[in-house]
C-alpha cells in the first residue's frame, strides 16, 4: 500500500490520474560537470537502455551550487538525480538504486529514491527548452506554435541563453517561464514537455512561484 503522501492527495483532489512520476534518487560523490547533460544521458542509459526507446521519458538537470575553482558543481546530499518517467517505467527505474555513474568528474553513487508525482500548477519553469532556432524572437515563435499544437496557452518569460556541448555540435536555448496556464493544460505541457532532447534535461517543466527569479537563473 502506498504511504500516504500531500502530493498525491492533491492529484486525487483534482481527480487525475497521473501519468508520469518524478523520481528523485539520493546522489552521493564529490562534483558533476555543469555542462552535463550529454554525459548523464549516456551514464543513466547504460544502466537503463530503454530510456534510449522512451522518448518522453526526461532526465532532469542536475541543480547543485558551482564549486568556484572549475566548471564543476557540488555534489551534497541536498543534490537529487531526477528522473521524469511515464508511471508504468518506475518499477524498472528502481534498477539504479546502488549503481555508479561517471559523467565526467568522478564517480557518483546513486542512492534510494523517493517518488514525487507530476502536479499541476499554474507557473511552470524550465532550466533549458531547446528548439529549432537560437534567436530569441524565433524561439518564441516556435514555443508559441508547439504549445498551440497541444492545445496550451499560458504567458511566456524567457530567461538566460544557455549553451550544451554534444560530441559533434553545440546547442543551444533559454530558460522559460510560462504562468496564467489552465491546470490540465499545465499537467500536459508536464507530461509532454516542449522542444527537444528531453533525455539531456531540455524541455522539463517545473512548478515555480515566483516569476521574479527567471532572469537570474
């Protein structure tokens, strides 16, 4: 029987059944790279090569505070591995319980987990969404034509321009802070997330309270 949980008394309040699930993993180690997306994907993937097949299934980035004397950030135990999973792939994440990684800045051990289920929530906010144009004006377009497409309307902040080196290219895109959205709609644009690489962190929607912090992060 699941424990009960605040998070999923409100999801059963709204009356939806959620269909993608947050697992937050314990994480241990000294640093990760900033910039680790690409390596991430592919530490998680060889653990879990299904995730490689599961294109709406996401790998958060990892959030942890800048170490100061590199381009690496500090692993403490405030730091979560999180991953964004349709609800029937949970039992099979659990595999990474106890596994090691090494995106690229010595090993890290990955811990138990807890679930967090997807909510909804009228502002949401993504680290790094990622489509087909860098400019600003043209991003926008194309997040405007996307969420049309889902049926989504919500005001649109960017933030920051934020790069990620791939093996053979760069890319890039901002952060995005999207408020006024229609509960339902905030659980699609959740589920489904907006533009690509949704496995190297891009495109993974958050709630948020404030939408006085996006230009700074």
């Amino acid at each position: 029987m699941r424990m009960y949980n605040p998070e999923w008394e409100a999801i059963r309040r709204f009356n939806y059944t959620p269909n993608f699930i947050d697992l937050q993993f314990d994480l241990s180690g000294m640093e990760i790279p900033a910039d680790h997306g690409h390596a991430l994907y592919q530490e998680i993937t060889r653990h879990l090569p299904w995730l490689r097949d599961t294109a709406v299934a996401g790998i958060h980035p990892v959030h942890a505070t800048p170490s100061g004397r590199n381009d690496n950030l500090v692993i403490n135990r405030r730091v979560k591995l999180v991953l964004r999973l349709p609800v029937d792939r949970a039992v099979e994440a659990r595999e990474l319980v106890g596994k090691e990684i090494d995106p690229g800045a010595g090993p890290l051990k990955i811990g138990d987990l807890k679930e967090k289920p997807v909510t909804p929530f009228a502002t949401l906010y993504s680290h790094f969404v990622v489509v087909n144009t860098e400019d600003e004006a043209g991003f926008l377009d194309e997040v405007r034509q996307l969420m049309l497409e889902m049926g989504i309307t919500a005001g649109l902040i960017p933030g920051k321009f934020h790069k990620m080196h791939l093996p053979d290219r760069v890319i890039g895109g901002y952060s995005l802070m999207l408020h006024d959205i229609d509960l339902m709609q905030s659980m699609t644009l959740q589920e489904r997330g907006l533009g690509l690489y949704r496995g190297l962190g891009c495109g993974i929607f958050i709630p948020h309270k404030s939408i006085k912090e996006v230009a700074f992060d």
